[in-house]
C-alpha cells in the first residue's frame, strides 16, 4: 500500500489549496435567503449572452472530440492581437498555460523562477509540483514593484520570471516603461530567462494601451503574455486562457499539451464572447465606474484603499477598528463573501471584486453598518 513516505518530498509538502465556504455553504450555516459574492474577481454582469446563446446551439456537439489545436480560436486571437497565430497558445485556463510553461522550460533540480512576494499562488504552487525552485522578491511597501531587485534575484540558472500586471492581490500597474526596461535589462542579463507577463486584468486597465506591451503590439524576444476568458469575457467556468509565445516556444506547447484540454463548448462559447462587444463594452464600463464608487465609499469609511487598475480593490479596516479577520467574518455572517489575504501573506487585508451596481451598493452600507 501506498503510504505517505513514499510520495516525493515536492508533493508532501503540498498544502491544500482552500477556495473558502462556497455561496450553498453560507447560505445554509447563516440561514440567508441571498448571498453576494464578491470574491473571486469573476465578472459582475455574468455570462456574455452570445457565449450563453453559443452554449446551447452547439450543446448536442458535446459528444464530439474538440479539433485538437483549437485552430478556429487561435485565428480569433491572432486577429485580435495582431499576432501570427502560430504564436498562440490556448489553455483550460491560464493556469494550465503556466503549469505547462514551467513544466516546457525548467528541468526539475536544475532550473528555478522568480516571482514577487505576494504574487498570484499559481506561480509558485505548479513549481514546487514540477520540483523547481521559486525564488521570492518582496514587493515595495506600498505594493509597487522594485524592478531592480527582481533582477538581482535572477540568475544564469533562471528560466522564468513572473509579472503580474496589473498585480493580483493588489491592483497596482506599473508604467508600460518600466515594464519595457525591465524585459530588456533582464534579456541582457539572461537571455535564456522568459519574462511571463500575466495581463489577466489588463483590459480593466483605465488606458490599457499606456500599460500594455501587448496592446502596443511590442512583442520583444523574451516575453510571453498571458491572458484570459475568465474575467472580463466572463467565463470562468469554463476554463480558457491563452498566450501570445514565441513562435518556437509555442510549438512546444501545443506538443506538451493534453490534447483535449479545451472542451468543445468553451471553445464555441470563448468564440462568441470575443465578438460580443457589446457585452464588453458595458462590462469595462460596470467595473470603471463600480471601482471608483467602491473605492470612494471605503475610503469615506475610513478604510485604507489602494490604487487599482484591475477589477477588485485591496483595502484595510481603519486603524484601531475591527480587524480583517473579524470583518471578513462579520460579512459572511450578513451574506457577502469578499477575500481574506491570509494565503497571500497579508492577514490584515482585504480584496472585495467590483460586482454590479446593487451588489456595490448593498456592500458599502452593510460596511458601514459594521464599521
Ligand atoms: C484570475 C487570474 C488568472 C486567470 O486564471 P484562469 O486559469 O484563466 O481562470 C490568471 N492570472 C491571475 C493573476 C489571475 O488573478
């Protein structure tokens, strides 16, 4: 029988990972009839209705195998981004896309990234699984990046380096400029070292063209881009995440890839929701206009906000009030699930996802209520 001495020493020390109490949980510990969740930077308007209405018309494809490569989508994106689609990479979420680059580019051992301290947990998590080491660089006090400093902290045995911009869990966006600097500097150093830089929240960016390498069509040797269909596109669970790769990197994704990752209908649905512009246009509007009503409601609270240009806020209880564990508590208790940073290395903090203007709404004044 298999005990736990015999699994890898990379796999024991593996935590669980813990989504929290899900809505059907709260709702019956509570006794609530109505639950907000406003925790995991979904999209507060819900589904695209030409991905919903592409659901259903193909539904009774389910029995198919998807075409492998995905090639109808890649073109999609490749138009899209102004790229040739051999350098698109397709994914069951951009999760997938990282575990595989690390898996493409390090060798177990030999190899190592480096990331940002606190960084999305992916990054570091899919390493320790492939049996790479990560090497962490704390973040500025106020949560902006110190470029140099992750740049001494790679090395000849760096093979990726992780930037998430704009920053989960803080929001914050660096300038496109040092972004620019920092993959240059870094292809000088090491040029074997890929700079990944996540954009899953790019577009909720207020001038996604002044932040974005990508959205400015520089594509420099060195970086991959990161994006996803689970926030603005508004289809997290369905799972699909793409990249924008080097031609031959790229070739070794669609290798290393399961075959079938991408199921038929996320496809079909990720298809629609990139020509359903309307339902963009009013979600990038919703969450502009829902962050500045929340920002400027918790800082009226007294609460300590930091700057966001993604789709969530990071903020603090105000001093010598109620502690963030207690708050976060007190709003499961009224209904409204928000996300506590513990996991993140930030027990005094808080990230509540922009919803929809009621949920916005009813979110400030039990807040208020509680403060
Ligand atoms: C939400 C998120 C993603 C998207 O992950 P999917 O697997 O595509 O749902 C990627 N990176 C960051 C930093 C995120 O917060």
């Amino acid at each position: 029988m298999i005990e736990q001495s015999d699994l890898p020493e990379r796999i024991r020390a593996l935590v669980a990972y813990s989504p929290g109490l899900s809505m059907e949980e709260i709702r019956q510990k509570y006794g609530l009839a109505n639950i907000i969740k406003m925790a995991s930077n979904e999209n507060p308007l819900g589904c695209p209705p030409l991905a919903r209405e592409a659901i259903v018309r193909h539904a009774s494809s389910a029995f198919r195998y998807p075409r492998g490569g995905n090639p109808r989508l890649a073109q999609a994106l490749a138009k899209k981004h102004g790229v040739n689609p051999d350098q698109i990479a397709i994914g069951n979420g951009s999760d997938e896309i990282i575990d595989l680059l690390i898996r493409i580019l390090c060798e177990p051992g030999k190899r190592s990234i480096v990331c940002f301290q606190p960084c999305f947990a992916i990054y570091p998590v899919q390493a320790q699984i492939n049996g790479i080491e990560t090497r962490r660089v704390p973040v500025n006090e106020d949560f902006s990046f110190n470029f140099e400093r992750l740049l001494n902290a790679v090395d000849y045995a760096t093979r990726i380096c992780f930037l998430t911009t704009p920053d989960n869990p803080s929001g914050y966006c660096p300038p496109k400029k040092m972004v620019r600097d920092f993959a240059r500097e870094l292809y000088a150093r090491n040029a074997k070292c890929i700079l990944v830089i996540d954009e899953a929240y790019m577009d909720f960016a207020p001038e996604e063209k002044e932040s974005s390498l990508l959205a400015s069509g520089e594509i420099l040797p060195n970086t991959v881009f990161l994006r996803t269909f689970s926030k603005s596109y508004g289809l997290a669970g369905l799972r699909a995440g793409y990249g924008i790769l080097p031609e031959e990197l790229a070739s070794f994704f669609w290798r290393a890839r399961l075959p079938f990752s991408l199921n038929i209908l996320a496809e079909e649905a990720c298809l629609a929701a990139l020509e359903d512009a309307a339902f963009r246009e009013t979600t990038l509007k919703t969450v502009k206009k829902g962050r500045e009503t929340l920002a400027s409601g918790l800082i009226e609270l007294g609460c300590r906000v930091f700057p966001s240009s993604a789709n969530f806020l990071m903020f603090a209880p105000p001093a010598n009030s109620i502690s963030a564990g207690e708050l976060f508590e007190k709003l499961l208790q009224k209904g409204i699930i928000i996300r506590r940073l513990t996991s993140y290395g930030l027990p005094d903090l808080l990230r509540v996802s922009v919803g929809n203007s009621r949920e916005n709404r009813v979110f400030l004044s039990v807040m208020e209520e509680l403060l």
